[in-house]
C-alpha cells in the first residue's frame, strides 16, 4: 500500500498535468463538491449558488451525501488521482494543509489583499486557511460543536431546567427517560461519536486538558484518569439511547428532537438549520445550550471552500466564487438559514436570532478565555490519520462492552501508531 504522502504526491502529479493544457475554452461553470445534503444545508448552500448564477456563472452541483464528508473526501481523492480536480471542495480544517503542502491548489492571495481578508477573519481560521503562509481557501462561517439541542415542551412537561453541570445533566436525563421519552437522539456514526467526545473531553477536564488529548495528542494526558472518567461518561450515556441508533444521520437524529420523540441531541450548531427549516423558534420550540461545563469554553471547525489549481480558463469563475463567499452579505444571509456565525467578524449580529447571538458573546468569551480550540472530530484538532485513529476507539468503545482503562490504553496506543 502506498504511503500518504506518496499518494498525495501522485495526487499532484495527476492534478499538474490536468492543469497544464486539457481545458481550451473560458469555461464558467463552477463545479462545487459538497456534503451539504439535508434539508437545512441545502437551503444554506442555495444562497451561494443563487449569488453565482445571477452573475452569470453555471453551478454544477457535486453532492456526495454523507455527514461529516467522508465520502465526499473519498471522491474528491480519487478524482484528482484521475486528473479531474473540480473546481472547488468543501474543506475543513487541516484536510487544507494536506492539499497546500503538495501544490494542488490555487492561489487567493490577490483577492484576499484586494479585499482584505486579513483584517476581518480571525487568527485562528486564517491558520487554516492559508496553511503554507498563501490564500488557498475561503471561509464559509464559524461553527461551534459543543452545543446541545433540547425540545423545550419535553423539558417543560418533565420540569427541566437547563443543566450546567455533568450531575446536573445526568438528573434531566433520568427526568426524560421517566417519562417515557428517549432522551438522547444518538447518531451512531463514528464522527458523531467522536463530536461528543469533544464535549466530554472539553467538559470533564477543561480547555487546557482538550488541548493536551486532542489537539496536541499527548500521550500523558491520553493515559490520565480524566480520560478513563471521559469514557466513564461516554458509557453512561448510553443508558439513555435508543436501540435504533446504529448508522443513524445527524440531522434523522435532529428531526427526533424536532418531532419530539427525543428529548436531546449533542450535536454542532448545523442542527439548528435543521430546527429552522422546519420553522421552529428558539426559546420557544427548542433551547440551545453549551454541553455542560464547557461554558466559556468553545470546540470549532470552519467550512471552507478550497481552490484546485485547474488551468487558467477557470480562475475567473474561482475568483468569483471566492469573492461571493467572502461578501459580508453572504456571509450573513448564508449563516442565518446555516446555523452557523460568519467567518467575518466585521458582520453584525442584529438579524441573527438568539442561539447565533449566543453564538457570538460565546466565540468572544472564548477568544477572552484563551479557549477556542480546533475540533477534533471536525479535522481542526489533530491530523487526518490521528483523527481516525481516535474515530476508530470510541466508536468500537461505544459499540462494545470495552472497558473504560481498555478505552484509554487503545486510545494512545492507536495514536502513538498513527503519528
């Protein structure tokens, strides 16, 4: 089997040659791969592709279903293998660097200058976003994964209030699944899982310890009793999951709690999409919160559009559609049906309704804090190989009888092999 680094070095070799003569026309059709495939997403990208074709531009949509992007990824492999990069893909986190560091995309930076993206988005995702120190993708928003989603009737009917701690959270549990009602809508996919570790991990041991286990993989504190109480956690929760949730998509497991056959879900603020396209109200139909114990603390991940270097004759169309995901109006109109917050920081947040108001106070309490860290289960905390390291133990951890010390130890095992 080929190593990484040589495949994505064929990757590139494949990709140069495609760039170096196959087009010959101005071409302005803009080919966009993506996993935004749920209703709530869908509606959210439209606003994109609606801003394109009233300049002129051709979409053509390259859907791969799939939460997280996992398929998508694997496409998106195989076709620049096959010297046939799209246009554009949806990217997240260090996936960017992956691309950047073999040459494969194209360069932003005179647009980034012209439009000074500089001074607009913050530190953290421009490290994403121009991982060799040049502009290869534009962000899209700012997502926060440690969220929680709650039907407010359910929490209502059982005399709930919102939990700020883990015995806190554990009681409202125990209310909801008294009445009859599944409290927890899982998702049983190994991304989901893992976005619910990132909570554990932030909630139990704090912003310092989630950045020592999964942003910087240290063994140490991948070996320490935090973790083993992590996963401790990690099964207690099963307790209140429905038999049904092998193999259930994020935004099913969303409509439980619209519908009110669950009580919670644990999920990044993409959900919310999903409660607004279904015209829900927050407050009044459903409640946002931080995981229990991570307040003042946030996880995020940043969708991002990434530019394939594929001959000149479509720059003009990348450049518009870099241009277009950067317009502050855009970015407010895309966020709002989204879920998520602009990846600007100069977009006001008037329009937004109160969980993306939260949203932001939460992101600047958290930049205060010095506790705004990359996600690892959404490619902003560890490399892709790590990531599927730890994806591999929690998800057979969850599936299994495994114990939790036999949790711990694989977990680092399996992240000393990756690295």
């Amino acid at each position: 089997m080929l190593s990484r680094k040589k495949t994505l070095a064929l990757m590139g070799a494949a990709a140069f040659a495609f760039a170096s003569g196959t087009a010959s026309a101005a071409d302005n059709t803009v080919e966009v791969i993506h996993w935004w495939t749920s209703g709530g997403e869908a509606a959210a990208l439209n606003v994109l592709k609606k801003d394109l074709e009233g300049q002129g531009y051709a979409w053509k949509d390259g859907a791969v279903a799939g939460g997280g992007g996992d398929q998508a990824r694997t496409v998106l492999k195989a076709r620049v293998a096959a010297g046939n990069p799209p246009t554009t893909m949806q990217m997240l986190g260090l996936v960017i660097g992956d691309y950047a560091a073999e040459d494969l995309l194209g360069n932003l930076n005179d647009l980034a200058a012209k439009e000074g993206w500089e001074k607009v988005v913050p530190p953290a995702l421009q490290s994403f976003m121009k991982p060799e120190g040049d502009w290869v993708a534009a962000p899209v928003n700012i997502h926060s994964t440690n969220w929680v989603w709650a039907n407010k009737k359910i929490f209502d009917d059982v005399g709930a209030e919102i939990p700020t701690n883990w015995d806190e959270f554990v009681a409202v549990l125990d209310k909801i699944k008294a009445a009859g009602i599944t409290p927890i809508a899982w998702g049983g996919q190994a991304w989901q899982e893992a976005t619910v570790v990132d909570a554990l991990v932030n909630s139990t041991g704090g912003a310092d310890f989630y950045k020592k286990t999964l942003n910087e993989a240290d063994q140490d504190a991948l070996r320490s009793d935090t973790m083993k109480t992590v996963f401790d956690r990690l099964r207690k929760l099963k307790d209140y999951v429905d038999p049904n949730y092998p193999g259930r998509d994020w935004n099913l497991a969303t409509a439980m709690v619209i519908n009110g056959e669950a009580g919670m879900q644990m999920m990044g603020d993409w959900a919310k999409g999903e409660f607004l396209n279904a015209g829900k109200v927050p407050n009044e139909d459903f409640l946002c919160f931080r995981f229990p114990g991570t307040q003042g603390s946030v996880t995020f991940n940043t969708d991002a559009f990434a530019m394939f270097k594929v001959g000149d004759d479509s720059k003009e169309a990348q450049m518009a559609l870099a241009k277009a995901i950067m317009d502050p109006g855009f970015q407010e109109a895309f966020n709002l049906v989204k879920g998520s917050i602009p990846a600007r920081m100069d977009v006001p947040g008037d329009k937004f309704d109160a969980c993306g108001q939260k949203a932001m106070a939460d992101l600047k309490e958290a930049v205060g804090n010095d506790a705004l860290m990359g996600s690892m289960a959404h490619g902003h905390g560890v490399p892709e190989g790590v990531k599927g390291a730890m994806y591999d133990v929690i998800t057979n951890f969850f599936s299994s009888d495994m114990s939790s010390e036999e949790a711990v130890k694989n977990l680092a095992d399996a992240v000393a092999l990756a690295r």
